[in-house]
C-alpha cells in the first residue's frame, strides 16, 4: 500500500532591518506585525541605540508590516524561505516607512541603501 505524501514544513527565511537615521531618535519598540496580528517578539532601543534586527521568520502570510511604538509602517514586506531580506526602516516623528533594500542568500553581502 502506498504511503500517505509527507506535509512539508515551511522554510524559514529572515531579514535584516537597519533605520534612517541610524540610531533611535526616540525610544523604539519594534514588532512584526503579520496581518493584523503583532508578533510578540520585540526589539526595543533607547535613544541614542543603533537600530538594527535581523530575525528569522516563516514565509507564512505574504505580507507583513514593521510596526513601531504601536503604529503600522508604510510599506509591506515579504519573506521568502531561505534568503534574506534587507529592509530600510526610515523614522520620521509623525510616521515611519520600510524600503526592501534586496533580498540575497543568508550570510551574503547585505544590500545597501542606494541615496
């Protein structure tokens, strides 16, 4: 008798976060937020901090959002399984904006701002 098809576990990827300006303006508070439902793991940074997160994550739900000190980021992102993304977050004191600088394989060089 044939055996049943094995359900495959996703794969995970990660990405790489870096901010504009490079260190915290204000006190931060950074989550994932994928879709609708904030991850409970959090970065935090005083002021003065470099910012900087690399996480790994599942690919599961296309998109998702940084959110800081509560509030939703422009920009959605996505994380495909075993590469990683590298991802501007720009702070402003009214909003914040995340840019997908690249995505490459894990332990390559990180892609760059291009300004």
């Amino acid at each position: 008798m044939p055996e049943p098809p094995q359900a495959q576990e996703p794969l995970p990827g990660a990405f790489r976060l870096t901010a504009e300006p490079a260190t915290a303006p204000y006190r931060l508070t950074i989550r994932v937020d994928e879709g609708g439902d904030a991850s409970r793991r959090t970065a935090e940074f005083e002021r003065g901090d470099q910012v900087l997160v690399h996480w790994s994550t599942l690919p599961l739900l296309a998109e998702k959002w940084i959110e800081v000190n509560g509030r939703r980021c422009e920009g959605p992102f996505e994380i495909e399984a075993r590469l990683e993304t590298d991802l501007l977050l720009r702070l402003q004191d009214d909003k914040c904006r995340v840019e997908i600088l690249g995505t490459h394989a894990e332990g390559t060089v990180h892609s760059l701002p291009s300004d």
